[in-house]
C-alpha cells in the first residue's frame, strides 16, 4: 500500500494507494496515530484504493473516533466496489463520503 501524506495548515490528506488490509492496515494505523495531532480536518483520498477489508474499516473508524473529537473527516474519491463496503456494513452511515 501507498501512503502519501499533505498538510495545509490543520487540514490533512492522507492519500491511499493498493490494498487496505490485514498486512497493511497496521501501517496505516501508525501513520494516523503520528499526525493527526492539531488537525483539524482529515481526509482520506482513496482515489487509487482497489481493495478494503475489515481490517482497513477498523483503522478508519479509529480515525473517525479521533476526528470527532476534534475536528471533522472526510473520505473522498470512493470507487463503486469500496463504495458498496461501505454501504453493506453501514460505514456509509458512520462516514462522511464526498
């Protein structure tokens, strides 16, 4: 999986690339524990995401726990197959999707 990380003040993107899963999920976890510190809006581009699993969910609810406590999280660029995850296991509910 890719990572790539922009800040613009206290917005931050984080970009992902490849699979979001049980190997890669951890990563992404730590990447996400070590910056959203001051920010205030995350979002998470997953323009070159092809696959989800529920490990990945998981990390992503973490991150919208933490957003809510802070500011606001956006997930952006949703394919129709990630779209559908979401959709089944009711995160489109728990997500901002835009």
């Amino acid at each position: 999986m890719k990572i790539t990380k922009t800040t613009n003040g206290n917005n931050l993107t984080v970009s992902l690339g490849g699979r979001l899963d049980t190997g890669t999920a951890p990563e992404l976890e730590k990447e996400l524990k070590n910056s959203l510190d001051g920010v205030e809006e995350l979002i998470i581009d997953m323009a070159e995401l092809d696959y989800l699993s529920s490990a990945g969910l998981r990390v992503l609810l973490g991150a919208q726990k933490t957003m809510n406590r802070q500011g606001s999280m956006k997930v952006s660029h949703v394919n129709d197959t990630i779209m559908e995850i979401f959709e089944v296991t009711g995160f489109s509910d728990i997500l901002t999707v835009v």
